[in-house]
C-alpha cells in the first residue's frame, strides 16, 4: 500500500497566539499575534496584540521571525507591554518594501 503524502506547513502553523493573514482584498500580508486573554464586559479580548506585516519586514521570514521574537519578549516581560521589534531597513533608511 503506498504510503500517504506528508502535508508541508507553513511557517507559524502550530504556534499558540500566531495566525497568518493573507487578504488579497487588502493587500494584507503578515502575521496578527495575540496573547494574555482578559475578561472585559463584551466578553474575552486578549491583552495584547501585534501585527507583524510582510512589507514592512522584508518577506514572510522576517514578519515570522519579529513575530516570535515579540511573543518571547511578552511572555518574558509577565504581562508589561514590551515594544515591537523594529522593520529592517534598506541601504538608504529606509524601510523595505516601501
């Protein structure tokens, strides 16, 4: 019996808190990470939030890898807001994909 293809998965599959977003409509790319859940009157929310674009971190790898980076940050830091990794920049200063 032949064996069954293995599915590949993409990075940020399988990582609590790191979802994937692409929304051509928009032309949103990039990875949304949340974390710390609270209760408020309107039901659940999580405390903290991210968005970690492709554009803005040059590429799927980079939104990925400033996604990670920022999630240990707030896990390390117990719950005080801990600031988002700054985009690579490009020979000029400026930010890529720009």
């Amino acid at each position: 019996m032949p064996k069954a293809a293995r599915r590949r998965r993409g990075p940020g599959t399988g990582i609590p808190g790191i979802s994937r977003i692409d929304q051509e409509s928009t032309r949103t790319h990039g990875y949304f990470v949340r974390v710390g859940y609270r209760r408020t009157t309107d039901g659940w929310r999580p405390r903290h939030t991210a968005y970690f674009g492709d554009a803005s971190y040059g590429g799927k790898k980079g939104a990925f890898g400033a996604s990670q980076k920022w999630l240990k940050a707030v896990a390390k830091a117990g719950g005080r807001k801990v600031a988002k990794p700054a985009p690579k920049k490009n020979a000029r200063g400026r930010k890529r994909g720009r």
